[in-house]
C-alpha cells in the first residue's frame, strides 16, 4: 500500500501476492502490500502430493499467503498457501479490495482539492485509519455525514470533499424487512386517519441509518418496509413504525393489526 508504515511483515500474517516464477521446488512471489519478494515452497503449496506444480500457481496469479518467517537480514521471506483457510482467504481478498478501493478514494479527494496525496493522507487518511479504518471511515461518512470526520480532527474544508467522493463511489449494503398492517377505519374521516398515522410514524422515526416504504397491497392490507444496514436494527424500526401506526388508528376509533413478513 502507498500508505503503508510497516516495511516488513509479521509471521503470521497473511499477505496478498503474485506469483512471478515457478520452479520445481516452490515459487517466488511479489507482495502486493510490501515492497518484498517471497518464497512458496512447493511443500507449503499443498497438503496432497503434486504431480505439478503448474496444476497449483502459475505466473501472474494472486494469492493469498500466510507468513511463516521473515529473515529481515537476509532479505528472505517464507510463505505457505495451505496453511490458509478458506475463510481467511475470503475474509483478506475483502479486506485488500477494500484497502485498495480507500486509497483511490483518497485519489480523488487529492484531484478535487488540488493538494498532494501525501497531504490528503496525512489530513485526513490518518486520522481516519486511526479511528475507524480506512474504507470504514469513507463508509462512515456516507452513511452519518461530515461530522464523523471533523470529530476525530479532519479539517472542516476537507470533510465535505470525503463525503462527497465517498458517496459517488460507495454503496452501502442493505438489508430489507417488512410487514402487514391491516387498518380498518369505518369513521367518515377513516381514509384520512389511516393516511396520517402512516405520515405520522414516518415523521416519528427520524433515524438516518434506516428508509421507510409504505405501499397499499389491497385494501385493508398495508405493507411496511424498512431498509437498514443490519436484520436487528431493521427489525426493531419496523416494530416501532407498526406499533406507531397501529395504536394511532386504534386510537382514532379503528382497528389495526400487524403481523411479520418472512
């Protein structure tokens, strides 16, 4: 990484990489995070026996490596591919991803503002890394606004700019929950009164981290969505909209019901 502190990485670790030449007895590789070549013995490749060892890497494959030991006088690094799990596979080809998306965030930040990308780093990219992670902090801005960058010492003229690019170039995953409500109102006003406990709830919940759909299914059936960033906290809103919405009928002299939709 363009940002990175550390020169050498730890045993234990697991690393990005690319395979650059293979031999009969392993392969040489280049760490994408590091500024180091390593090597894969061809007995940290598998755990079966290899026929070939072209049937495992090839040039200009990535892989994800764990480090077994580093040699920093030496220069040398040894690395194994089977002793990484799958979920440590999946969860580092994420995590790098990320970290490479982030740093051509800060890109773009730079070409908006006119100032170097060391600057951006150390104005904003620090503080940001310090606090909540890289990425994560762009996702925080997208998700709770420039307040969450000025708090933690990002410059006021800097935060709207993260915000900005991280909101054309993050999208934040949601989930979606819902519900039905059956309102039944036989007053002269009845429409009405449905109407307004569906504005009223709306008005009621005031939560950035969540977005409310209403929609008429056939009358008397009314569906609740709510779009959130987890299934508890989606959750817990829709119970709240369609208690809200329930007892503002039942209080108008109606009667309501609600039940979970799978």
């Amino acid at each position: 990484m363009a940002f990175r502190k550390q020169e050498w990485p730890e045993v234990g670790d697991l690393v990005m990489a690319t395979v650059e030449k293979v031999m009969d007895y392993g392969a040489y590789v280049k760490l994408d995070e590091y500024d180091k070549t390593g090597l894969l013995h061809i007995s940290e490749i598998s755990s079966s026996w290899i026929r070939n060892i072209r049937n495992f890497v090839r040039e200009g494959q990535k892989v994800v490596l764990k480090v077994l030991r580093v040699d920093m006088e030496k220069g040398h690094i040894d690395l194994s591919l089977r002793r990484v799990t799958k979920r440590e596979k999946i969860e580092k080809i994420m995590s790098w991803k990320r970290e490479r998306k982030a740093e051509a965030l800060l890109r773009s930040v730079a070409e908006k503002t006119g100032l170097s990308l060391e600057e951006i780093y150390e104005k904003a990219g620090a503080p940001m890394e310090k606090e909540y992670g890289l990425y994560e902090g762009f996702e925080k801005a997208v998700k709770e606004g420039t307040e969450v960058l000025t708090k933690i010492g990002v410059p006021e003229e800097l935060a709207p700019v993260l915000a900005e690019v991280a909101k054309e170039r993050i999208r934040v995953p949601m989930v979606k929950v819902k519900g039905i409500v059956e309102l039944r109102c036989m007053k002269p006003n009845g429409v009405k009164i449905i109407k307004e406990a569906f504005l009223n709830a709306k008005k009621a919940e005031k939560s950035r981290d969540a977005k409310l759909r209403f929609y008429v299914v056939a009358s008397p059936k009314y569906r609740i969505e709510v779009l959130a960033e987890n299934y508890k906290y989606a959750e817990t809103v829709l119970q709240r909209v369609a208690q809200n919405v329930v007892s503002s009928v039942v209080k108008a002299g109606g009667q309501a019901i609600f039940r979970r939709e799978k």
